[in-house]
C-alpha cells in the first residue's frame, strides 16, 4: 500500500510541471481515472475540504489522498514523495544561480524568462480571478485590497478584512442578537499583522518563522504566495530584492512539483542548504497538520455559510494581492522593446493556444540567450 502511494507521489513530484491547477487534474486522472481509488464525488469532496484550508491546494489534495488509501504512514510518504523531487530540482537550480546567477550568460537567460513569468502570473491571476470574483461584493472586496495595499497595510491583514467582511455581509441575518459573539473566534486573524515592518537581520530562526507563518495563513494558488514573499522578504526584512524575487519565481516555475518550492530557492539565496531546507519545513508543515486535522472536520466544513464566506471573501481578497505584486514585478521585469515583446508574445500563447508553460519558460530563456549572442 504505502508502495503504491509512494511511485504514485513520485511520478507526480517528477512530472507536475503547470501550476496546481494541472497538478490536480494529473492527479485525478491517477486516483479516479486510472486507478480508480476514489469517485468523482469523492474527490470533490477532498478539493472542496482543501479550498477550506490554508497551504497549497495541490499538495495538500496528494496528502489527502494518500491519508484516504494508506492511513497516517500514507499521509506522510505521499506528501513527502511529492514534495522532495521539486525541493532537489529547485536546490540544483538555486546552486547553479548562486554560482552563475551574476554572469553575463545567466543574466541573459533570466531577462528572457522574467517577462514570461509575469504572463504566467498574469494568466493564473485571470482564471482563478473569475472563479474567486463572482459578485459585486467579491470584486469590492479585491478593489479595495489592491487599493490598501499600495497604501501599505500589512498582507495578513488585508486577507482577514476581506473575509470577514464577505462572511458578515452574506451572513448578515444571521449577526441579529449575537452576532458579535459570533466573531470573537476569529479576531485573531489579524493578529500576525502585528508583526514588525522593519528590516532585521538574516538568522534562520526568523526564516523558519516567516516561512511557517506564510504556510499556515496562505489561502488560494501558490501564485498568492507572491505577495507574501515580496511583503515578507523584500518589504519587511530587506533581505530579498525585486530582481531575486522574480528570479526565485522563475526558478521555481522551471521545476515540477509545488510552486512552494520556490521557498527551497530563496531559503538557499539567503543561507545555503541549511536554509533551504528550512524554508521548506517551515511552508510545508502546516500543510500536513491542516490535512491531519481536517480529515475529522471535513463535514462541518462542508455545511458551515460562515466558513465558505469567509473563504469567498479569502479568495477575492488574494486576488487584490496578486493584481499588486504583479504589477510590482512587471515593473522590475519589463524594461525595453524586446522584454516588452517577450511578455506579449509570451501571453498571446498562453491565452490563446494554451501552450504549456514550462515550454514557454524553455523558449524565453532560449531568446535571452540568442540576444546575447
């Protein structure tokens, strides 16, 4: 059984280039279509618990079903199994950057594909947004983040008001007499918005920490995991600039497996392999406890208003964060006529043809190349 589960994870963890969403359609394929583990209705289910839960929804729906068929042996080899070939790709990567990162032959690779990360982003921003901005109240709700972001208001807290403020206004009727009791559970949301704005710095403790709180508050894509990284490395601790995040994002869409490896890539950067693997103990953990614990609240979940506003209202509000970011890096990214027609090309082939995007990845560092030459 645990075999099975096992050359199961790998082959995900070796192939899964595309972004969760194709990370969860190959693995339906597997687990309903091939192997037939689970039914469709089944499946369902787990992909609607994991939207209910922070963490990145790809490997938290192979941690689930590896739970499902093997039990809580099944549920760590699963997870660890899809999790590690992406974290040994990523930190060969981050070896061969720090080594050659600065050369004039590296550079130009990475000018080549920086412009179609942003139309990777930017295409991920577009379909999640129609499914997570759906109403008046959701597109308010994401204006309005994108808004107070650039005003300077802390992430974390942006994602807790645009929750809150989706769940009370849907639940409305149901805040008549005890309506304020209703929230106090969920005050500390905004809680880790506390955290200091100044710049520290760089010890592991403090990586571990940022990259532990990322995994246990992050709602929606691992696109959304962007703006925690530029509020957290970039604007917070100074540690990271616009370039390096751009090229950690870059990294990390060049490996298959979770795009929370991108965490191994920048824990590397700042400390070696010591961070690395810190890093991605720190944004993976949470992952495993929040499937742990809701594999028995599963079915609250799922009959909860209160819970399934308050992600609407989650979801719409990553949006806001995500437009941001990417305008941010699209800034750092474009910069002349052939990165601006990088980009362009880069998105007609997206939007258009659906060209897979480690294919799009190979040819912009191909023409970073060329115009080297």
């Amino acid at each position: 059984m645990l075999r099975e589960i096992a050359l199961l994870a790998l082959k995900l963890g070796f192939t899964a280039f595309g972004g969760p969403a194709a990370h969860i359609a190959m693995l339906h394929d597997e687990v309903v279509e091939r192997r037939q583990w689970l039914t469709d209705q089944q499946f369902l289910d787990l992909l609607g618990a994991t939207n209910l839960i922070p963490g990145p929804n790809s490997t938290e729906m192979v941690i689930h079903v590896s739970y499902l068929r093997g039990g809580w042996p099944g549920l760590l080899v699963g997870g660890l199994c899809f999790i590690v070939p992406a974290m040994l790709s990523v930190l060969a990567l981050a070896w061969a950057y720090v080594q050659f990162g600065t050369t004039p032959a590296a550079g130009w690779v990475l000018y080549g594909v920086k412009p179609v990360i942003i139309a990777v982003v930017a295409q991920a921003l577009w379909l999640l947004g129609r499914k997570a901005v759906t109403d008046k109240l959701s597109g308010v709700v994401a204006l309005g983040v994108l808004g107070l972001y650039f005003a300077g208001l802390n992430e974390l807290l942006l994602l807790a008001l645009g929750g809150l403020v989706v769940m009370v206004v849907k639940n409305r009727q149901h805040l008549r007499g005890n309506g304020a009791a209703a929230l106090l559970p969920l005050s500390g949301l905004s809680l880790p918005a506390l955290v200091m704005n100044t710049a520290v710095s760089f010890n592991l403790t403090t990586l571990f920490l940022t990259f532990l709180k990322i995994g246990s508050v992050l709602y929606g894509s691992g696109y959304v995991l962007l703006a925690f990284l530029h509020g957290d490395f970039v604007e917070r601790l100074g540690w990271l600039t616009d370039q390096q995040l751009i090229d950690a994002i870059a990294i990390g869409q060049l490996t298959p497996g979770p795009v929370f490896t991108t965490a191994t890539f920048v824990g590397y950067v700042l400390g070696g392999v010591p961070a690395a693997l810190l890093a991605t103990l720190g944004i993976f953990l949470p992952a495993f406890v929040f499937v742990a614990l809701s594999t028995r609240l599963i079915p609250w979940m799922r009959r909860s208003v209160w819970a399934s506003a308050l992600l609407d209202g989650v979801n719409a509000a990553s949006m806001g964060l995500m437009t941001a970011v990417t305008w941010q890096l699209l800034r750092a990214a474009v910069f002349d006529s052939w990165t601006g027609l990088l980009l362009l090309a880069a998105a007609l082939l997206l939007f258009r043809f659906k060209l897979n995007t480690t294919w799009l990845i190979a040819g912009g560092a191909l023409v970073g190349w060329l115009v080297q030459m």
